[in-house]
C-alpha cells in the first residue's frame, strides 16, 4: 500500500469516526496529523517543508473521493482541508452496520462493560488481541489481528460510568511507547 493509500484510508477513517459521533453534515472538515504520523504513512524521515511538498500533488483516486483537499502546516502539524463533497463521500459509502459505528454506540452506553467490547471485537473478527495497560492513560487495548483494513490498537479506559477511547495506528501506538 503507497503512502497515499494509507493517508486516505486514515482522513476517510477520522471522517467516519467524527460521522459516527457527530451525525452527517455537508461540510468543510480540518484533521490535523502530526509530521511523525505522515512519515509513517511514506515511510519516511522528511522534514515539514519536504512533507508539505511530497502532499502538493495528491494523487486522483483521491481527490475523486475527497475532493481538492488541500494541506498545511505550522511546524510539525500538518492540517488537511477536505471541502464538502469528502464528507458527501464518506457518509455515501459508510455502511449501516460499520464498525466503528458500532463500537461508538457501545461505548455511549452506560452499561457498556470490557467484555461486551471483547465481544464487540470478536463479532467482527474472529482474531483479535486484548493486553492490559498501565500507563495512566489507558486500561486495555484490544485489536484485531490480520485484518487488512483495520490495523489500530483501540485503547480504553473505564472512567467509572462509562469508557473512552482513543484509537492509534500502529506505528503511533509504538511512538508512545505504551
């Protein structure tokens, strides 16, 4: 997968996520990316001036899905412009039982509990990887395992009445050395 495959896999990822928490509006959206998440993507070690000039020229497929998205940048943080036809796009082609819409719906509940979100997991994958975390900031993660178009480690943290979560790609999730 090039660079830009895995680029656009990710703001279509983020866009199904903020869909999926917010509800759909035909809108402009900014995501912000840090220098380090984009040379993952490359494969990489630009600087923020070489990765703004590698991003000048986004390549067709796309822009046919997103739009003329357009990119800047202050220091190491990167911000991408998706003009109203991505989020058309992306709402288009999000399935009504997409997981991260599931998963979205679980975790606003207040009943929602780790094994229902193992259980969650293991309804759409039969391999997935549950590890418990001490780093302050999570309790768990769990991921699923060979599964092509979903790579992320989903980390949780039970607050009590309810869990949060923050999902990372992996090369992230090594970065922060959880």
């Amino acid at each position: 997968m090039t660079g830009f495959e895995k680029l656009e896999n990710s703001l279509i990822d983020v866009i199904k996520e903020e869909q999926a928490k917010l509800g759909f509006k035909e809108e402009k959206i900014h995501l912000y990316y840090p220098l380090s998440s984009l040379n993952h993507f490359f494969s990489a070690q630009d600087s923020a001036e070489e990765m703004l000039t590698r991003l000048q020229n986004m390549p067709e497929t796309l822009t046919s899905k997103l739009g003329k998205v357009a990119v800047s940048h202050k220091g190491d943080r990167f911000c991408f412009y998706i003009p109203e036809p991505g989020s058309v796009y992306v709402h288009g082609n999000m399935k009504e039982n997409e997981f991260i819409k599931v998963l979205i719906e679980l975790v606003q509940q207040h009943d929602c509990t780790k094994e229902k979100l193992l259980d969650l997991f293991a309804s759409y994958w039969e391999k997935t990887e549950s590890q418990e975390m001490d780093n302050g900031e999570f309790d768990f993660y769990i991921r699923f395992l060979d599964k092509a178009d979903d790579t992320y480690y989903y980390c949780f943290k039970d607050e009590g009445f309810h869990f949060i979560y923050h999902r990372f790609l992996p090369e992230d999730y090594e970065d922060f050395g959880f």
